[in-house]
C-alpha cells in the first residue's frame, strides 16, 4: 500500500488593497514586505438548546449564530505606509525649511529646556531680546541637540528674555495616530507550499476591517514587528477564498 503524505509549511507574500465604494482597488495593490506569521482563524458562536422531558436535561439542538473570520499578521517592516495602516494615521510630509525667530518662553531659567517646534535643525542662531541683540554662545549659554531640536539653558545671566531662535531644519514624515476610519481592505496571500515543491497557493480576503495595531515595542533587544489584526466582512457575498494552484 502506497502511503501519499501531503504536509504544508507555507511561505510567502502578503499583498493589500483598499476598498472604496465596494470596489477593490486593485491598481493600488501593494506588498507588506516581510510578514514573518500570518494566520487565518475562524470562530462559530452557537446557542445550545436543552430538552427538558427525558431528566437528564440532553442537548438536543445546536443553533450556529454566527460564523467569523479573522485574519493576523506580523509586520517587520517599518515602511511609512506600513505604519500609517497600523496606527490608522494622517501623515504628513513637512518640507525642509528655515525658521527667522521663533520665540522661547520668558521664564526660563538655568537647566530649563526649549523644544523648538522643528527637528533636524542646522545653523541655529539663539539670541535675546535686547534692543541691540546678543547671540548666545553655545556651550556657554546653552547646549542643543539638533536631531530632536532639544535645547538646554545653561545660563541666563544678562540676557534678556524671551530668547529668539533662527535656524535651517531638514523634511521630515509626521504621522497623527488613530485618526483615519477606512472602509476596508482586501487581502491576498500569494503563498507557497515549501514542503510540496513550492506549490502555489492563493488565499483572499475581499474586505476586511483592520484594527490598529495594539502595542508597539519601542525600545527592544531585538528586530522590531508589530501585529495587524483584522476581521472578514461579507464582500459581494463572499468572505474569503482559498485557491490551489
């Protein structure tokens, strides 16, 4: 008797796609890059009737309410799009620019902080508010990070407050967490059956609701992921599809 085994270990793509207006756009389809686990899960909420005539109380029905599909992946890479989807943001790009005199607070004191509005800066210029200006030494008055825009008041003896900033600062992506609401996305697994000689295998989900990622690690040891998590909803009267190649 011939014993036929037919094992699965699957590899592959994870492609995405928003729904708008019903309609998948397809033309916007692009890949997550490296998706390191993705799972489907299914789930049946039922309601369980019992007789009662027999004295044993015996189930005797099974009403099936609901059927559920979920779908969870693990994103490694970091991309600016990828990071919009799980922090459902509104990013912005801010151009590389140059500030004239941006004004600090007029209570500083020795030791107190100034976080300019700008980071990425360059050519930064600090002085104070007398008629005829003094510019503030560095190291003297002052010290600055200029990747974060953090400056440090050393000393303000014989300056007059507030102080006054110029400086160049470079572009930079800003992404305003939780503020966007889709209307789904379609999902499609282009996967491979490593232990069957890389047989193909298509998996799609036509819209689903993707939740916002629920945490993400920002200091850690290792390679940094983040999960994304999202639940099937019925697409032209489908919830998802597994296609063998």
């Amino acid at each position: 008797m011939t014993t036929v085994t037919q094992y699965f270990s699957g590899q592959g793509k994870l492609f995405i796609a928003p729904v708008l207006g019903g309609v998948i756009q397809e033309k916007k389809l692009r890949w997550l890059g490296n998706v390191p686990t993705l799972q489907l899960a299914t789930e049946i909420e039922t309601e369980t009737h019992k007789e009662s005539w027999s004295g044993t109380r015996a189930k005797d029905f099974t009403l099936k309410k609901e059927k559920s599909l979920t779908v969870n992946a693990t994103i490694e890479e970091f991309t600016r799009d990828n990071l919009v989807l799980a922090l459902q943001a509104i990013d912005e790009e801010i151009v590389s620019g140059s500030v004239n005199d941006e004004i600090s607070a007029n209570d500083l004191v020795a030791d107190d902080v100034w976080l300019l509005k700008h980071q990425r800066i360059s050519q930064l210029v600090l002085t104070d508010s007398t008629a005829t200006p003094t510019v503030l030494k560095a190291g003297e008055h002052y010290r600055v990070d200029e990747t974060f825009g953090r400056i440090t008041i050393n000393s303000v003896k014989g300056l007059k407050l507030p102080l006054k900033a110029a400086y160049a600062y470079e572009k930079s992506v800003s992404l305003d967490m939780l503020q966007t609401n889709s209307e789904g996305h379609y999902l499609r697994f282009e996967g491979l059956n490593t232990a069957d000689g890389n047989k193909p295998v298509l998996v799609e989900v036509f819209k689903a609701d993707l939740s916002p990622t629920a945490s993400l690690d920002l200091i850690t040891d290792e390679l940094g992921s983040f999960e994304l998590k999202s639940e099937a909803l019925l697409h032209n009267a489908q919830l998802a599809k597994v296609t063998l190649l």
